[in-house]
C-alpha cells in the first residue's frame, strides 16, 4: 500500500471515542513516522458506545487537514492489517504503570504470530495521563462537562447522545 521509504506506522485501537490523549500521541507520532494510519478496530471485546462509522467519521474530522494521518477500520489480527498496509510499526502509548502488562502482552503475542512487526510505545503526554474513553463517557453519561479532553466534534456527539445541555462555565 504504501511506499518502502515512507515512515509508516500504524495506530491500532478502539477509539470509542477519540481522545484528545490519542491525539497527541499521534501529533508526537509524527515527530518520529511519516505518516500514521489510525486503525479502529472493529472486531473489540469491548461494546462500543459509537459505531464503527461514526468513530471513523469523528476521527476523519478531528485529523481533517493533517495529510501524515489516515483513518481507516480494520477487522481480524491487527498484524495481518499491519502487514498489509505495508508497516513494519505498531504505535501505542502507555499512560501508567497500569497500562505495561496488558500491552506487553499484546505486543508479544502480536510478535509471536508476525516477528517482523515491531510494537513501539511512546509515554503519553502527562497532561492526559488520566483519560481514557471510558472515564470520558462515564462522566459525559452523568451530565458531566467533558469538553477540552476530547475534540469538538467528540463532545458534540457526546452530548447528543447523553442529552447534555450546554453547560455555562
Ligand atoms: N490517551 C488517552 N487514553 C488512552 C491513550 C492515550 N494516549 N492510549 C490509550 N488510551 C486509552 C483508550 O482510550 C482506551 O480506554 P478504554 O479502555 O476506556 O476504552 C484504553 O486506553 C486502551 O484502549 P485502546 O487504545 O482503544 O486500545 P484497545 O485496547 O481498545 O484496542 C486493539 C486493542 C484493538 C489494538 C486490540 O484488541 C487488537 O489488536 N485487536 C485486533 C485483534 C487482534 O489482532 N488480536 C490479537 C492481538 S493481542
């Protein structure tokens, strides 16, 4: 898919939804990668709360503009999708301590079934150390003011599906 000399890595995740925790890794991302594809998973242990279109689209329009992302949906083993892409990268960020064990264990199984893709992590920025989707729709669920942890069009779509009036800050 894409060029040998590009610097392509490939963002994996359920995305649901988009952080702006994620977005910033992906923007220091890009200090290292050419380009980054932001693959959402479709096939998730998790029950997502947007679909597989709708976290494509709010990611579609949270890069609009920024030509080294690309969003696509992936199903199946993310290093088949990864190899198809034509990367060698798998990019995910640790927020704690927390975070290793789960994702030292998908890094070595994702080695396992293909030892020429190479997981790499990067430290998330501190500011968003804190945040995950879940904790975002948690509060957005309880009426809470999310806004400035997630991109606009995010907050919007949370707010629409939780009934959220606009807040006066
Ligand atoms: N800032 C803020 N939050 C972050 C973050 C950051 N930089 N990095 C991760 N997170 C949060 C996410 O919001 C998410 O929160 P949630 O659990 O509340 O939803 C959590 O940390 C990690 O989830 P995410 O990054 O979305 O990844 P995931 O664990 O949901 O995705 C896949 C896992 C999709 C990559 C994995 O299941 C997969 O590869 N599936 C394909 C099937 C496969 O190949 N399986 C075998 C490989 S193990």
């Amino acid at each position: 898919m894409e060029e040998q000399s590009l610097r392509l890595a490939v963002y994996p995740g359920t995305f649901d939804p988009l952080t702006n925790g994620h977005i910033s890794l992906v923007r220091r991302g890009l200090d290292v990668f050419d380009r980054i594809v932001l693959a959402i998973a479709r096939d998730t242990y998790k029950k997502p709360l947007f679909s597989l279109q709708e976290r494509k689209e709010m990611a579609q329009e949270a890069f609009a503009g920024n030509p080294g992302v690309v969003v696509e949906t992936f199903s199946g083993l993310l290093v088949d999708y990864v190899d198809w892409c034509g990367a060698k990268v798998i990019l995910r960020g640790l927020r704690a301590n927390s975070d290793f064990e789960y994702e030292f264990q998908m890094a070595l199984m994702n080695r396992r079934l293909k030892r020429d893709i190479h997981t790499m992590f990067m430290m998330t920025d501190y500011k968003w150390l804190f945040t995950s989707s879940s904790i975002i729709k948690q509060t957005a669920e309880a009426g809470g003011d999310v806004q400035g942890l997630v991109p606009d069009i995010v907050w919007q779509q949370l707010k629409i599906r939780y009934g959220i009036q606009n807040h006066v800050s």
